[in-house]
C-alpha cells in the first residue's frame, strides 16, 4: 500500500500554467524571463494558501532550466530540474524567518550568497514570512539586498507586507497575489476528484470552496477532510455536517417568513438553528450575507458579485424578485445593528429575536390573499411649493355634486393617506438600459406615489404632512357632532381657539406621555387660515407624532368645526437643544403632579443624594 499525500502536497503546482487563480501575476513572471530582465530582488505578498512560495519555487526552477520550453516552462528533464524536482538542489536555499529571525541567522545567509550556482546560472534565496525578522535583521540585511552577487537573486514572501520597513519594499519588485476565487477553486477541486476516483457534487465543492475563503491550500485540506470522512462520495448534505455550515435553506425559509410577516414561525426556524449547535453571532452574520447576496443577484449587472455556483446563484435569482431593494437596504441595516450590539448585550438571544421581528415587520404585517406581506409603503409628504398648495383652500370648499357621500373630502394642499388595497405581490423585475423609460421612471412593483390635490407630487423627504380623512370624534368634550355625510365644515377659527383645543387634548391624555410631552414642545404656528405646523427635534418624534395623526388632527378639526385644517411637522433647524432637567427639577415637579407626593418625601424624610 503505498504512502498517502495529502492533496495540498501531492497536486502543488511545478509549472506557471498550473497555478491557480494567478494567471495576469505568473504571466508577468514568464515575460521577465524570457526578456531576461530578472531583478535581484522580489517581495511575493498576499493572503495564506494563495501560492506565493509556490510561485518562487517555480520561478527559481524556470531560471535556472538548461532547456526551457517555447511556452517560458521548465522542461522537467535537465538536470537542475531534475534535482530540483528531487529536492537535491544547491541553487534554491528556502529560509523561515519565524523561527531564524536573528542578525546571527542573516549573516549566515549572507556568508551562503558568496557561493556560486553549481548547475544553472542563479542561486536563488527564498525568505518566507519576511515580515517576522527583527528590526536589527532587516536593517543587517539591507546591503546585501540591494547590492547582492550577480549570480543571486532574493524572493521574500509575506502575508503582512505592512509590518516590512519601507527600506526593504523600496529595493525590490512587489506583486500582489489575489484571493482565488470561488470557480477557479472548484475547477481545480473537480479535476483533483477525478484524479483520485472521487464522486462529488458540484454543490459540494462550491461550499468547500467558500467555507476556505479564498486559500487554495485551505480548500484542499477541506476537500481531503470531506472525503475521507464520506469514503470518497462527497455529497452536499455531507460538506455542510461535516464543516458545520449553515444550509441556504435555513436563510430562503427564513425570508419566506419575512415575505408573510411570520413572526412565530421565524423565531422557531431560528431555535432550530441554536438546537442544531450553531452560534448566534455566526447565524446574524450569515442571514446579513444572504441578504446581500439576494441583493445582488436582482439586478443583472451585480450578478457577477455572486462567488457560488451557477445552480445556487439561479435560485438566489429567482428568490430576489419576491422583494423589492428598499427591503433589501432595511433588512441589512437592521442584520448589522444587530451585529454591533450583540457583543455588548446581556441577553445575545433576544437580541437576534428582535432583529428577527423587526424583519418581519418591514412589510405589511397584513397577509395578501397569496400568503405574501403588503408591499412597503412610502410616507406622504409636503410639496416642495407650499405657497402654490396653501393658495387653494378657499377654491377647494364648495361641494361638487357628483361626489360620493362615504368618502369626504381632505383639505386642499393636504396629503391624505391611500386605502391600501391586499393585492399578491408582484415580483421585482429590475430595469434593463434597453427598459429604462425617457420621461418619469415607472414606481416599482408594490410602490404606489401619493399625489396632492391639484396634481402636486408630494417630494419633501424632511417635511411630513400629518393629516387624517374626517373620522367620528373619540372622546372630545363639548366637540360638536360629526358633520352629516358628503357635508364638510369650513367654519371660521382663531389661533387662540386652536391653541385652547391643543391644551384640551393634552389634559384629556394624561397616559400618553410621549405625544403630551411632544405636545407641549411644540405648539402650532399660523401659517395660512387653515394650515398650520409644529417643530419637533428629531425624526423620531415627527415618526411618532405622525402615528397618532388622525386621532390628533380629528380631535382638533372637531374642536374648531372645520375640516380644512392641517398640521405639518417640521424638524427644528439649529434650534435650541430640549431643556435637560436636574434631579431637584424632576422632584419639584412630580410635587406639582401629584400632591402625594409631597407627603411621601415628607413622611420617609426622603432627600436627593
């Protein structure tokens, strides 16, 4: 039975055209050869298991060949390759500088540079991990590397070329290897299966070729890993147990839940990943990776980004027309909060349960009759030429005859909000150059743009328009009653009255405490006879306030008997900060509140620290 080798060993590279993933860096190494422009001094640097030493055996062996080939290879058959081949040859001396980083280890090395080839016309001497020598070793060995014998020449390999002293970069030639991708990977893992009588799945591969990240080296002992412990069947089902990868099909049948809004069944499929042994931390990651790679794959011209096979990327194709992009950017924002929170939070769990839910909520919670979630809403705002809306309330008031008594009016130069109506969501289709329209884009598949009266598009990303079609009053003192149906009311009203209504809701909501507080922040001011607007600090707030709109703004229109009104929110612009309250404050005016609480302090003899 003869010796096993492992593949990373048994199938390394002897000549240029069997390196993998190099082909512009090994085309410019034959060019310098065959042009006989040789530089005593080259820095290989890149990621591990890319074949930087590979590539410097190689080169020492091309150049000292007796007999080239025509296409700039060694022909195997001359001496010096032959005892290169045999590991017998004095004209390539290899160091490792992690273990012989000394000034003593690099004067021994420059005492061996004195020595002239044997066989062949250089001595070639590679220093691997470079970056480890010590200041005063590299310093040592600067002479000698710019000024070697005629007959040496130097290759230094690093995967740190930051770490190496400018000195030593500017004497030498400096090439870059590149990450392999994830086809030439799985090119080279298919021809290595049918060298040695191994069935595997293209699938298969392509999860051995991304779970080694662009390391060939890495990919080989993988692939030695898989198939011994599969008994040379290597199999999709058996790589992803036996690397202890996360399938696709957990992430689709988790997106399939954010399509449907299914909360419960989400946070189960998220259980049975941690059942199954996998870390959170791992599983946030890889759903955020999913999300990109469904991204990329719904436009064309991002295709190329996928690194998998041409099966999974077609699925991933076919899966990233059920949503549309905004989706997209909300889920990845949210997956990478996520990730930036889980490491300081104190329970990891619920960290990644909230992620989850909050992913099902970005669409509509909803169900359409097909299963799928409504599809994301844009928010109504203000035009960006107030003047021109403001000027049509009074031209907007009589009624028209044909009008439908169940739905009223809304007020001139106001956004009402658009009955959504539970259609199946369409797949996204992305544009291609040849689609792409000459006027006006068309609005995306699940997009429907809210016009104001008068055909002005609502644009304003700052400004959003609070307002709410004329709905029965909830719990309005001495409100009148509603207006009889088709019927609107225009009565005439003060700022004074709209001012005393304000701080009538505001004391009929003692238990809101967000939207009083905002309230009391932010009085209305006057800016035509029917529209008003209030300031608020921050998005947050106007998001808030705009839930509570039609609850706020019936209120009001009820109090004042007139259905013209309308309120804008605006975020305040180099305003004052909000007021930040001491502890003593906070105490007086809990007293102020509640007279209790007086007597509590009083009676426990209760003090501020």
């Amino acid at each position: 039975m003869s010796k096993y080798i492992v593949s990373a060993r048994k199938y390394r590279p002897e000549t240029f055209r069997s390196v993998v993933g190099q082909q512009s860096l090994t085309h410019t190494l034959k060019a310098a050869i065959d042009s006989q422009r040789l530089a005593h001094a080259y820095l290989f640097c890149g990621p591990r298991g890319v074949g930087k030493t590979t590539c410097a055996r190689i080169f020492a062996k091309t150049i000292n060949c007796l007999s080239p080939t025509a296409e700039g290879e060694a022909c195997n058959e001359c001496e010096s390759c032959r005892a290169f081949n045999e590991q017998r040859s004095y004209n390539i001396v290899e160091l490792d500088a992690a273990s012989n980083n000394s000034v003593e280890d690099i004067r021994n090395l420059i005492e061996q540079v004195q020595i002239p080839p044997q066989i062949g016309r250089y001595r070639v001497f590679i220093i691997d991990e470079v970056h480890m020598l010590s200041s005063a070793a590299l310093n040592a060995f600067l002479k000698t590397l710019e000024e070697p014998p005629a007959h040496a020449i130097f290759i230094l390999a690093t995967t740190e070329k930051q770490k190496i002293i400018p000195t030593i970069l500017s004497r030498c030639q400096i090439y870059d290897f590149s990450r392999i991708t994830i086809n030439d990977m799985v090119q080279q893992l298919q021809y290595i299966a049918s060298q040695e009588g191994i069935t595997a799945e293209p699938a298969a591969l392509n999860v051995i070729a991304q779970k080694a990240d662009g390391a060939m080296r890495d990919a080989l002992s993988i692939f030695d890993q898989v198939a011994a412990s599969s008994f040379g069947n290597i199999t999709y089902q058996s790589a992803i147990d036996n690397l202890n990868v996360l399938d696709h099909d957990y992430y689709f049948r988790l997106m399939e839940t954010f399509r449907t809004c299914n909360v419960p069944e989400a946070l189960l499929i998220y259980k049975e990943i941690r059942d199954k042994g996998f870390d959170s931390l791992f599983f946030i990651n890889g759903l955020a990776q999913h999300l990109r790679d469904m991204l990329v794959a719904l436009t064309p011209a991002t295709k190329s980004l996928l690194e998998m096979s041409d099966e999974v990327a077609q699925r991933f194709i076919e899966e990233s027309r059920k949503f549309h992009p905004k989706f997209y950017y909300r889920a990845l924002d949210l997956c990478n909060t996520c990730d930036v929170n889980y490491r300081t939070a104190t329970n990891k769990q619920f960290v990644v349960e909230l992620t989850l839910i909050k992913l099902c909520q970005i669409l509509d919670a909803t169900p359409s009759p097909t299963g799928g979630g409504q599809p994301l809403k844009t928010v109504a705002t203000q035009s960006q030429q107030p003047s021109a809306v403001a000027a049509q309330p009074q031209a907007a008031a009589p009624q028209q005859p044909t009008q439908r008594a169940s739905q009223p009016q809304p007020a001139a130069g106001v956004v009402s909000p658009q009955p959504v109506v539970s259609t199946p969501q369409q797949p996204y289709q992305p544009a291609t150059p040849a689609q792409k329209p000459q006027t006006a884009p068309a609005s995306p598949v699940g997009y429907r743009p809210v016009a104001a009266p008068g055909g002005i598009r609502t644009t304003s990303a700052s400004r959003i328009m609070i307002n709410a079609q004329v709905q029965k009053p909830q719990g309005a003192a001495g409100a009148a009653e509603a207006p009889t149906a088709g019927k609107r009311r225009n009565a005439a009203f003060t700022e004074h009255q709209l001012l005393a209504a304000w701080e009538r809701f505001i004391t009929e909501h003692p238990h809101e405490k967000v939207i009083i507080n905002t309230m009391r922040m932010s009085q209305p001011n006057r800016v035509n006879d029917t529209l008003y607007e209030i300031f608020v600090e921050n998005q947050g707030q106007v998001e808030f306030f705009n839930t509570h709109r039609s609850e706020i703004v019936d209120y009001l229109r009820t109090a004042v008997n007139n259905d013209m009104l309308a309120i804008n929110v605006n975020i305040r612009e180099g305003g004052p900060a909000p007021k930040i309250w001491s502890p003593r404050e906070i105490v007086d005016d809990m007293c102020k509140q509640n007279d209790a609480m007086v007597g509590l302090i009083r009676d426990f003899e209760l003090g501020l620290a």
